[in-house]
C-alpha cells in the first residue's frame, strides 16, 4: 500500500472536468467513481486521484509557476504509450504544452509531454526506462 | 513501477518550504536531495515529492476550495502514527485545519488530521486499515 494514498484537485466545472480526466485515467487502467462532490479514479496499488468542484466560481485557471500546483507526472510503459496518452489528452480537450520528445537534460532515455486542462493542471506522461545492462561485459 | 511517478509543487520560499516539509517526508521514510533551484524526496516504491520556487512568489498562498491543489493524503499506517506526523508538522509551524480524529463518514475505521503550510498547500495524515484488521 502506497505511503501517497489519494491525491484531491479542484476544479471550476466537475462535469468538464470528469470529462478531461476521465480518458486519461481509463487508459492509465484506473476504475472511476462518481459521488455528489468528486470524482475518484482508483487502481490497485495506486494512488487515487480526486476531483472536487470548486468552493467559490471562477477561481481558475490555475496559472503555472504560481504557488500551488506544478505538475503530475506518470509513468508510461513505452514511448509509444506517452504518444497515445497525449493524443487521447489532445482528444479530450487538453492543450499541449509540450508535444512528446526526449528531454536529455533528464536523462539519456527520457520521453515525455506536457499537456493542461481547463483548469490550469498539468499533467506529464513520461517513460524513463532504467539504464539497459550491458549484456555481455 | 508505479503510475504516479513524480508531484511537484511551486513555492513561494524553498528553503522555508524544505523546512516544513523535511520533517514530515523525513518521518514517512523518504531521503532529501537538495539541488541549486529545488528539493526533492525519494522513497523506493513511492512517487518523488518535488517543490519547486514559485516563477511569481507572491501568487500565495493557495486558498483551499480554489482552482488547482486540493490535498494530498498520507496512509501512515496507525493512528499512533497520525498522531505522531501531526506533532512532527504542528511543531514544523504547520496550521491545524483538524486535529486528529474519526471520520466515520469516510468508513468507520477512518482516522485522520489535516494540516497546511505557509503556501496553504494541504497534507492529511490518515489510517485507513482494511476492513479484516479489525
């Protein structure tokens, strides 16, 4: 069981936002529940992730690079996968801040896109494989 | 692997934000690494937990119940361990939003307390044993 058990963000419209999410979190293999307040996607030995409607109206978009929230970045299996997730992203009404490509100052082997939502929550989807071994030293 | 890999969060002062945090991610088994802009904690198996300074420090803090951070829930394992992570972030300056206590509306073993730093970004320590621990 993950010590980061559930992860809450707030949104202006729950229903627009269940809308971007929810594609994302359903190829990522997490199951969605909708209550009165949120939304919450859970997968074993994951951590949930909720949405909640905003108190006030028209608090957002959250801006980036202001205090709060920066950024979620999932790990995806393959560098195709990260293509398919930003292009479902694309699909579902996300913006590209960063189209997929390698991120060397990361590391050698680092892909990776960067995409928000009406809400000003960005989202990376990367791949980071470990180092291949070498197979005959 | 896990899917959630690395959170960040953007701060108006790293250095007051590493010293409230530190104790806490310190407590829950992760390890520190400090670079020139920004810190960051580890733990195998868990995601990294990155803060990062804010490009327009005096955008905070957050206020809860608007757009972007909501909280980020800790399972900490027992309530003598909530209890535990509440005094290490209250002493860490850390506001009290609830003190530690039931919430059976959540399940009837749910125990928990929230807090928030000076960013007003909102941590809840929690015990939610399943159901057969009982």
């Amino acid at each position: 069981m993950p010590v980061f058990d559930h992860l809450g963000i707030t949104v202006d419209d729950l229903d627009r936002g269940r809308a971007q999410f929810d594609p994302i979190m359903t190829a990522l293999g997490y199951d969605r529940s909708d209550y009165d307040r949120g939304t919450s996607w859970t997968r074993e030995g994951e951590t949930e992730l909720l949405l909640y409607r905003a108190r006030e109206a028209g608090t957002g978009p959250h801006v980036h690079g202001r205090v709060g929230w920066q950024h979620l970045a999932f790990d995806i299996d393959s560098r195709a996968e990260v293509d398919r997730l930003h292009t479902i992203a694309m699909d579902a009404g996300w913006t590209a801040v960063r189209e997929p490509k390698e991120y060397p100052r990361f590391t050698e082997r680092y892909y990776a896109s960067f995409v928000e939502d009406d809400n000003g929550i960005r989202l990376e989807f990367m791949y980071n494989p470990p180092r291949a071994r070498q197979e005959h030293p | 692997m896990l899917i959630f890999d690395h959170l960040g969060l953007s701060v108006a002062d790293v250095d007051r934000a590493r010293e409230q945090f530190d104790p806490i991610m310190r407590a829950l088994g992760f390890d520190r690494f400090d670079r020139e802009n920004d810190v960051s904690w580890s733990r195998d198996g868990e995601p990294e937990f990155i803060l990062l300074p804010a490009r327009e420090p005096d955008s905070g803090p957050h206020v809860h119940g608007r757009v972007g951070w909501q909280h980020l829930a800790f399972e900490v394992g027992s309530r003598a361990e909530v209890d535990r992570l509440h005094t290490i972030a209250t002493d860490a300056g850390w506001t009290v939003v609830r003190d530690p206590k039931l919430y059976p509306r959540f399940t009837d073993r749910y125990y928990a307390s929230f807090v928030e730093d000076d960013n007003g970004i909102r941590i809840e320590f929690m015990n939610n044993p399943p159901r057969s621990a009982e």
